[in-house]
C-alpha cells in the first residue's frame, strides 16, 4: 500500500500495531475504531489508517448504522470478516484423513473426511492424497467466498521443523511432510505447518471451551495411538518439542513389545486395536460399506457462500465395540475394564505429577466413555494422593475425533491473527 521501502523500525512497528488492533477486534464485541483506540493506546487516526488496512485486506469488516452514511466511517462495529481469509486443517491418521477449513473466527465452514488406510501406504502416497484433498477443500471455501492461506497438518507421531521424525503406526521414519504434502496442494499460494495431532487436538479442544472454561488442563487423546496435550493458561506446554507420548508411558515393564521400540506401553492395553483385539472385533476390517469413499463436502445456503458439516469422522469398529459393550458383551466390556484400568493408573500419575485443574478425554474414549469414566474415576480417586480429586475434574471432550483437524484449522486462523501482515503482504498485488 506505502509504496515506497520503509525502515526496519517502522515495518515492525506497522507489524505490531496491526496484531494490536486485530487481536482487539478477534477479542471485542463490536467495538467502534474509536474504543479499539483508546483500548490499545494508540491515536484514533493510527488507529483508522490501521483498521482501513485490515478492511481492504479482508480480515475486517465494518458494520455501519443505516442513518450514518457512508462505509468507514469510525463510529462502524469493527468484526473479522468470516468471509476472508481461513485457515485449513489436515489431519492424516492411520484409518482416515480428514481436512476442515475455519473462517477467522473458527467456524469451521468446509469439511472433509475419507476413510483410508494409511499404515501400509508410503508416506508420499499418503501425503499426496492429503493434498489434493485439501486442495478440493479450499475449492469449496473458495466458492463461499474465503481465501485459505495457511494449512496446519497433524500427524500421529514425533515432529519438528515440518518433518516427521517418527509415527510408528503409520511406519514414518524422517518424512519431509510440509514438503510432500504441498506437492498434494499444487500451485496454491498456502503456507504448511505441522505439528503433532495430540498437540492440535488440545488446541482445538481449547478453542471449542465454552467462555468462562478453564484454560488449564491435560487433553488425552485416544485412537490407534494415544497422544496428550497439556494446556497451561492457554498456552500448549511442549516440553523439549516431544511433550504429550502419554501413550508410550509404561504400564508393565515387561509387557508385550511396542511400535515405538519399548515394551509394556500404554497403547499396548488402551489403544485402539488393542481394544478392538482384546474384544475379538479385527482391527483391521475394511472401513464401513455404508461410507462413501470420500465424505460429501455438505452444499450449504447459497445466498450465505456457508457449507455446513459433512459427518463427523466414523469410527467404524469403535462403533462396533460400543454397540457390543451396550449389549452387555462380556468380551467387550472386559476389554474396556483393562484399557480403562491402565488408562486410569497412567491418568493418576501424570495427576500426581503435574495436578491439572482438569483431565478431559478425547477422541475414541469419548465415543466410549460410558464405560471407561467409572473406571477411571475410581483409578483416580484410589491413587491421586492429595486426595482432592473430584469427578468433575474429569471431562470428555465433546468434539470426539473432530479435535485434532478442528485444531489444526484454528491454529491456522491464529496464525493470520498473530500476524495480519505477513497475510497482507503475501497477498497485495505488489507483495
Ligand atoms: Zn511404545
């Protein structure tokens, strides 16, 4: 927009008062150029130049009072555009690959899903197919009026610097996903993150929390692997980068022999197909016939560009393992008292050690949490030692499978919203 090279000093600046004024407009209701002036301590007149900034780029809209004239006018209620720029989540697990892109306020406006499976392709192959998912993906939100711009990719498994160090159950050894999966995207202008899909979960799952919620607590997620992530004032505690493998705790030191090397893991008794084993269902069934091989991308209300939800992520056999467990099946319900048990002691250890407000659990054990929360109520009451455990202090996260590529989008909104310049530079026609 200025044509001319602007000082460093004054780049950042301009870069830091435009996080400034989104950030208090992403956090206000309504608020006039006028009270997100006097909010961030900034000029009324800075503040204008910077909200017109914002506006023209697309990730702020003014709504102007009919009998006060003309657009742009400072006493408008300044909002993010949910028609501007999104974020896009990829979730690539071991049965499915699932992608959503929010709009910039979160709402999760396209969603789609196929089941697949992805132990036993190569992770090219896999990448691949993620990409041009999303790809169509991002058609769709581009018809309802969006602009993605940043994509989030969550896997099963040991990341850093976008690649994949490690995820035993899709058998991924030092996989360059960022690079793989933008070969997926084709010739889309789109940034590629990726992260651990535990880690997103805990992220979506936060963003999901209802006003007023805690912003502290530990997020477990089961599926064929079982991943954590501990929310602390808001913010993913990481660790050294690998924080969250709850799954490879150890249960039985001598325990049966793990993917990850080790024996005895946690995901030895309460992973997926362990569960679906130890009930006699076969874990590696093919996906239900009833799904179509790709999930419908929902076609919405037109008028509105909007495109609603196709179906939540399936589980299939998990599905299968609760009807059974609501039939009263004994070797079902026998399954689950294990899993649950070794769940619960894993659960009580890490309450001893770090004491979170809150444990909530996610994925699978949401689908089957009938059966696992006595159980794991009790492991934490017997075997919490300060003795302060409530069962409300137990959650089950109501986005179920959703989280991690629900997280994954909305990690891709708060990076447009950390940085609206980086999205402003990257998409003016001088930039
Ligand atoms: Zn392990």
């Amino acid at each position: 927009m200025n044509g001319g090279v602007q000082p460093a000093s004054k780049q950042s600046m301009r870069r830091h008062n435009l996080a400034l004024v989104l950030r208090q407009v992403a956090a206000g209701q309504s608020a006039s150029r006028a009270t997100v002036a006097a909010q961030v301590g900034l000029t009324k007149a800075t503040v204008s130049s910077l909200v017109e900034e914002l506006r023209l780029a697309g990730l702020v809209v003014e709504h102007v009072p009919e009998n006060q004239g003309r657009v742009g006018r400072p006493g408008g209620a300044l909002a993010l555009n949910p028609r501007g720029a999104a974020g896009v989540g990829v979730e690539v697990n071991v049965d499915y690959t699932a992608v959503c892109v929010a709009d910039l306020t979160g709402a999760p406006r396209v969603r789609l899903t196929e089941r697949v499976r992805n132990r036993g392709r190569s992770a090219e192959e896999t990448l691949y197919a993620a990409g041009r998912l999303a790809a169509r993906a991002c058609a769709a939100a581009r018809r309802a009026g969006l602009a993605p711009v940043q994509v989030n990719l969550g896997v099963p498994g040991l990341v850093r610097d976008d690649e994949v160090l490690h995820a035993p159950n899709l058998d991924w050894h030092r996989v360059p996903a960022a690079m793989l999966l933008k070969r997926g995207l084709g010739r889309q202008p789109l940034e590629v993150s990726v992260d651990n899909e535990a880690n997103l979960a805990a992220i979506g799952e936060f963003q999901a929390r209802p006003a007023g919620a805690g912003d502290s607590f530990l997020y477990v997620s089961g599926g064929i692997g079982i991943g954590a992530g501990l929310m602390v004032d808001g913010t993913l505690f990481r660790g050294g980068g690998f924080a969250g493998e709850i799954g490879h705790v150890t249960v039985r030191p001598d325990g049966g022999e793990c993917g990850c090397g080790a024996r005895g893991c946690l995901e030895r008794y309460a992973g997926q197909d362990a569960l679906l084993l130890a009930a006699g269902i076969d874990p590696a069934q093919p996906a239900d016939p009833d799904l179509p091989p790709v999930g419908a991308e929902a076609r919405g209300r037109r008028g509105e560009g909007q495109f609603g939800l196709a179906t939540a992520t399936s589980e299939g056999p998990v599905d299968q393992l609760a009807a059974l467990a609501a039939a009263g099946d004994e070797a079902a319900t026998d399954a689950l008292t294990v899993a649950g048990r070794a769940l619960g002691v894993v659960l009580s250890s890490a309450v001893n050690l770090l004491d979170p407000p809150e444990v909530v659990i996610g994925g699978i054990y949401a689908r089957l949490a009938p059966w696992l929360l006595p159980i794991l109520q009790e492991q934490l009451n017997s075997r919490v030692t300060s003795g302060r455990w409530r069962p409300d202090r137990l959650q089950v996260s109501g986005l179920g499978a959703e989280a991690a590529v629900r997280g994954a989008a909305g990690a891709g909104v708060q990076t447009i919203l950390r940085d609206p310049s980086a999205y402003i530079d990257l998409t003016s026609p001088a930039g």
